[in-house]
C-alpha cells in the first residue's frame, strides 16, 4: 500500500534551503522510492485509499549519512579515554581488538551501532572494520543502507593474516553480495602507513576496474607526515596521488592537516573529504579545514569515527560540533550556516558514496531514506527558522520516525525490526569483566 | 516521609572519582537536605518504612549547575543565525528585545526555559536578563534554584531607564526576597563598556557590602579590548581591577581573550571564570583558555549563554563540548579528563555561586538537587567508565528524572510542577508572525 507521510514541515535539502509547510511524501511500497512530493492537500486528492501517517509537530527531512564508523567499536565506547593517540591505540584499543575482535564481537557491535544510528536519524553509514560480512549481514537484518569497506591492514587480525588475504576475502565478499539492495561496498586501506606500496596501487587499479570508492584514513596526525616524509621522502597526499589514489573515488577520512596547496590539490582532483570534528578534537588530531575546502569547492561530509574514540554515533550532535567549530576557528561566525551544514550531513556524503541520484535529498525518484524530529519538545520551541532548529538546537533524541528504502524502521520512538532489549542485555554482558584493573567503580 | 534514591551507579562528585555501585540517598522531607548516602542494603534496614524510589539502569549525580544564562532568550532562539556578534546584537537581538522584552515575555521565555533546563538535568542557574523580580517568580513557582542577577545596564530598557532606575529597583527586589530558600541574588552589570564608570564602582563597594556576587560579561570579544584601549587607555580586566571588581565575589563570563599575565591576575585574585564555549564558537567571539586557568588553579565553571546564541540550554552538550575543545585547542588529548569535567558543571559552579556547601555534590547536609540518567540506551552501552560514560557519550534526553531541594520536579521524564504542554503552546504561539520578512518557510 503507498504509505503517505504528512509532517508539518519537510525539509527536502533540494531545492537548498527550502522549508515546505503541510506538504506530503508518497513512497512506493514496491520499489521503496519517493513517488510524490506535493501539498497535503493534493496527496490525499491523488492517492484516496493510501496508508497515512501524521506527524502534526514534526520535521521531515532526508536521513543523516555518517561517512565515517568502525561500528563494531561500540563494544569499546568509554572503555580508554583522556589518552594519547598512540597511548590509547598501542595499549588499549589495538590490544583490546586482538583479545576479543572475532565475528561475534563485530555481530554484536555493529548490532548496537545500527540501533543507536537508526535512532538518531540516520539511515546510511560508510564502514570499516574486519570482518565486513558479519557486518553485511547485520545491514541486511536490520534494514539500514551501508556502504561497506573491504579492509585492508598489513597488520594480522582474527579476520585475515597479509593483505593479500584481506583483499582476496574482501573481493569474494563483493562479488557474493553483488545486487543487494542496501548494501554498497568499497575499498578500506587503514591507512598510508600501515599499507605496503604495491597493495596501495593494486587498489588505486581495483578501485578504477570495478568503480568502487576507496576509504581511507589521510592525513589524520602530524607523525603521519612526519613518518611519510622519513619513509618515502614525500606528503602523504603526494604519495597517494603518484599511486592513482587522488580521484572523485577517494573518500579521504579526516584529513586535519591540509596545507593551502594540498587543498588545490584535493580540490583539483575531486577528492572527496570526510571531516570527524568530535574525533579530532577527542584525541588532539588536528582540525580539518572544513571554512577553506568549501570555499575551494571540495565536497566535504562528516563522520563520527567509532565510539571508542567519540563517543557516540550521533550525527546531529557532530553537526553542530562542526557548523560551530568552523565559525570558531574561522573567526567568522557566517560561516558554514545552518543550511550549508545540513548538506554536509546528507547531499554530500551522497555524492561522496556515488548516490546522490540515490539518497541524500527529499526528490521524486530516490530512495525513501528519511527521518522525523519531533519539534514539541522544550529545546526546539518556538520555530522561527526550521533549519536553524535542526542544526543549532535539535538533540537526536527528538528523532521519532525513520524510514530506510520505505521501510519504518522506528516508529514513534521504537526500533520496529531490531529487538533492542536483546542487543543492550548482550551489550552489557559482553563488558562485564572486560576492564577490571582501571574500572572506575569504587567501594 | 524520608525519601530513598536507589540507582545503579551513584557518583557524588566528592570524593572526586568516585563511582559507587548500589549505593542509595536518603532526603529529609523537612529540610531538603542529603540525610544519608550509604549502600543501598543499610538504607533499606536504617530507614524502614522510608518511601523508595528505584532506578534499576540509572547513574544518580549532582544536579547541574548553568553559571551563564539569559533565560527569556529562549523566545528568540534561531531568530537570527549565522551573524557576525555586532550585526546579531545590533540589527536582530536589541531591536526585537527593544519591541518585545516586557514582563510577560520574561514570564514565558523563563518557564520555556526552567522547563527545558529541568528536563535536561540543570537544578541551578545563574541568570541575568531584565525584569528579574518576574524572573523569580517563576523560579519560586517551578521548584528549581537560581541565582537571579540585578540587570544594570547604560541603556533604557522596558524594565528601567538609568543605571540608578535599575540598581535601585533591583535592591528592592533582593530585599523583598530575602530568605526565600531556593533564590539568591547577584548584581549583575553588563560589560565594562555598558555601564558607566561611576556605577561599576558602586557595584563594587555594593557587592562587598552585601556579599553578592558580580555577575559580568567580560573579555567577550576583541572589539571590547580594542574599545577599553580606546576609551580608557586601559585594557577591561586592569579597569575592573582599579574599580575594585577583581575579587573572589566576581564571576567573570566568556573570558575569551586573556593573555598569560590575565590569567596571573584572574587567578592571584580568585576571580571565578564562566566558560561559555558554544555561544563563544557559534558567535565566533574567541576562546576561553580553559586548560590554562585550571593550570593556574582558577575555579572554571560552564554556561550556556542565552538559547538566542547556543541555541540550548544543554549542559551535557556543553559540558562535552567544553572537554573536546580543551582537548583540540591544547593539542593534548589528557587535558580536562571526564572526572575534571564534571567538576566544572558541578563543585566549581557552586564554588563560584558561594554555595559549596550547599550544592554541587551529593554528600550529607548538603541540598538533595540531583539529577537522574537512565543508561539503558543503545548510546551509553556497555559501561566501562561510569563517569566518561557521563561526559562523552550521555545526552540530556536521557535524564529521567530531577530533585531540587528534595522534591521531584521531573518523574520518569515528566515535568512534575510545571504545564509543559501549556508552555509549549503559547511559546509556538509567540513566535507566530514575528518574523515574516526573512522566515525560511517557502511556498
């Protein structure tokens, strides 16, 4: 039945800046896909019969893209906090993932993920973590749209031993799922430098051969350039552009040290950026020059990283951290407005996923990839500009419906396929006695 | 009937760290006050017949406190965005303030305001906005604490015309008040720019007498340095020092631009420093340097500012955000831990308000102001760190429930005092036509 979707306000995203009051959403219950945006009025004229579902004091809008999550890293969210990067990776997290990061782990983790993703409005992530067909299945299960990556570390994990295996694994991965709906794949080298040479061009190749995006953490510390320039004499950025790397099929994680020219060149060469402001602020990264790359043209979306470093997957909260962190470094309180912002979230991350005749926008023909706020809280009254409140007042947890390719994923506030009570119990479980030496329970 | 708190995790803020497992709090009905904070088995033998108050998924802590608010700003949240300060103030805020902030204003946007603080865990604010007497009144009505300042201010407004008019109608005010329980007084002047010479020393010699605290905007902006320069040949915080300002009994908002030799000062004269960082990055007004007045021992404490400038009364949102930029700006990922954090919205605000054995923590004698946070949600699973859990990864939306003085104000997530519904709706219906000429809406 062709479900009509009737919020007070819709905030297609397309046309920019547009807020339409007493407008309807029709979606097509065969192909998932928005078949009419049109005035209340009209929808119920047009579709007499259809399923109707009021939001009287909501806000439509198209679901949030998190372009950056390990998902399964949920398990080790506040597990090492207030450390140094290499303190925290070294002999915390590294050593964590080694004893407990197997299959079930990444089933469970990336369970909770999604829960906590769905709930926060957002209906699309870009991933990557080991074990990416666990993580494919729990997609599948649970309706979310993902772009999965194909991992690839010279380092061994529980899931593969040399990158020759990551890569083999990874591409057998793709080839089985090939045509699922929901799920996209990419390619996921860690990084510059903990990825041999020759694995890094067969990827730059692999990525062109099959049209896959590559995610990569770049450019993400200042050791990272320095230990590039000591390793191979060069930038980082110019290593990856002399092996194929630098395209519109990059999606460039972090990036938090961008001289002026390296921006040229991102720019020049369509790379797609992807800025984790609470990430890079958490652990003393750096911070990436979102002012500078929009006003060079890059096409810049946004990412929590995973929670362990976050700490939480919410991306109306790495909104505001964003929109507010740009005005303040910038000096320039114009900057990156609330209608700017709210495209970072979700036409760019589209387009930075090759989706954005896909997802990302409010538009006949695309996918029914939405989600509702309730605006009838304290926090987000009186509405004066519906943007403005998305951006600079909403709190995730005013997100009461969302939608993935049509499906009601939450509804009224609760997950309706995934069994949350089964997911936290398990979350808790899995912790208990996974830290008992620095616990901070005392007595 | 003696009251008993039975959450899973408690923590008291003092001893600092501290994480207590089946720990409970037991409340004297007569005066509001913490009777016992013992393990939850010998509060059930001491006080039989005690009325108990289960919160299986829950961590019980000190209420928080918002040491910078405008609260009837509320009514202008998202009114003008995305400005530079000047043009904000200027052409946006001051004119509609000057058409609109009468007393029935200040009655709404207050309540618009308690509601959204008690909702969101806040037990105690520090206020400064026009018509305080009507400021009061609500507080008195809504059960929470505040402590209101006396607005003077250069400028006629519709509450008082001179810095005379406001002072003494203002003495009046904390006079006619005077030992109502959850109500104390600050003076309150402006800025260094905005109230004459002659008044500041007033304020001065007034705040020693009656031992009030001076509540004041200061070292906001560079403009306002540019404009001491000129005006005085001094620079603000030297000025308020001669007027007799710099003292323990100041609590000095915003601090955004202090050299290494204002921090010496800030610091030798215990001046108390309100970090408002949201408000100062979205008006990209500068930073406060918050790890380097800890360093230097000063007692920071955090403030949302007006939700006209936030565009919340978030304090976990700003607490968090308040940790992530001292952690980016220093470059060092150690600085302001979660257990440091919590101080800042707590013990340090109470400090600042002279309260500190009063509020702030929850220890016997001291006010029964809590605040309740159910952790059973996908964002704060599993528990590793209690009080990281706290400050890196909990939203607001999660406090279920709040006590000022021992009494409930907010049960299961509702508001127990106060007619939210009514609130919200004459809210909405305030800001109908207010702002035609720019609203977003389209169609």
């Amino acid at each position: 039945m062709i479900q009509i979707l009737c919020p007070k306000y819709l905030v297609p995203v397309r046309p920019l800046g547009q807020v339409l009051e007493q407008y309807s959403v029709a979606i097509d219950p065969a192909s998932g896909r928005i078949m009419d945006v049109l005035p209340r009025v009209d929808a119920m004229e047009k579709h007499v019969g259809a399923s109707v579902f009021e939001m009287e004091t909501h806000v439509l809008l198209p679901g949030l893209v998190n372009m950056h999550t390990h998902s399964p890293m949920t398990l080790l969210r506040g597990y090492a906090d207030d450390l140094r990067l290499d303190d925290w990776l070294r002999n915390h997290i590294w050593p964590a993932e080694a004893n407990w990061a197997d299959g079930d782990f990444v089933d469970l983790g990336t369970e909770l993920a999604v829960a906590e993703m769905l709930r926060s409005g957002t209906t699309c992530f870009n991933e990557n973590y080991f074990f990416p067909e666990r993580m494919a299945d729990v997609v599948e299960a649970a309706g979310i749209r993902a772009c999965i990556g194909v991992p690839v570390i010279g380092v061994e994990t529980k899931w593969a031993a040399t990158t020759e295996e990551y890569l083999a694994k990874g591409l057998e991965l793709v080839a089985s799922r090939a045509g699922y709906p929901r799920l996209r794949f990419s390619i996921a080298p860690h990084a510059m430098y903990t990825v041999d040479v020759a694995t890094l061009a067969r990827i730059a190749d692999l990525s062109e051969r099959h049209d896959m995006p590559v995610h990569l953490h770049l450019l993400e510390t200042e050791s990272e350039i320095r230990n590039s320039q000591q390793a191979y004499g060069k930038m980082p950025l110019h290593h990856a552009e002399e092996l194929g790397l630098l395209n519109e099929r990059l999606i460039a994680v972090h990036m938090a040290h961008l001289s002026d020219s390296d921006i040229d060149l991102v720019a020049r060469n369509n790379v797609n950026v992807v800025h984790c402001p609470q990430s890079n602020l958490k652990l003393a990264s750096g911070v990436c020059r979102l002012t500078d790359l929009l006003a060079a043209g890059v096409n810049v979306s946004i990412g929590t990283d995973g929670a362990a470093s976050n700490n939480d997957l919410d991306m109306f909260d790495e909104l505001r951290t964003a929109a507010l962190l740009a005005k303040g470094l910038s000096g320039d309180p114009c900057v990156v407005d609330a209608v700017t912002a709210l495209d970072l979230v979700t036409i760019n991350a589209a387009r930075a996923l090759g989706m954005e005749h896909e997802i990302g926008s409010v538009e006949v023909g695309k996918q029914a990839d939405l989600c509702a706020l309730d605006l009838a809280c304290a926090r987000t009254q009186p509405v004066h500009h519906v943007i403005s409140q998305l951006v600079y007042s909403a709190a995730s947890g005013q997100v009461s419906d969302v939608w993935v390719a049509g499906r009601q994923l939450v509804k009224s506030g609760e997950l309706t396929l995934m069994d949350e009570a089964r997911i936290l119990s398990e979350a808790a479980a899995w912790a208990v006695g996974k830290l008992p030496e620095t616990h901070q329970v005392r007595e």
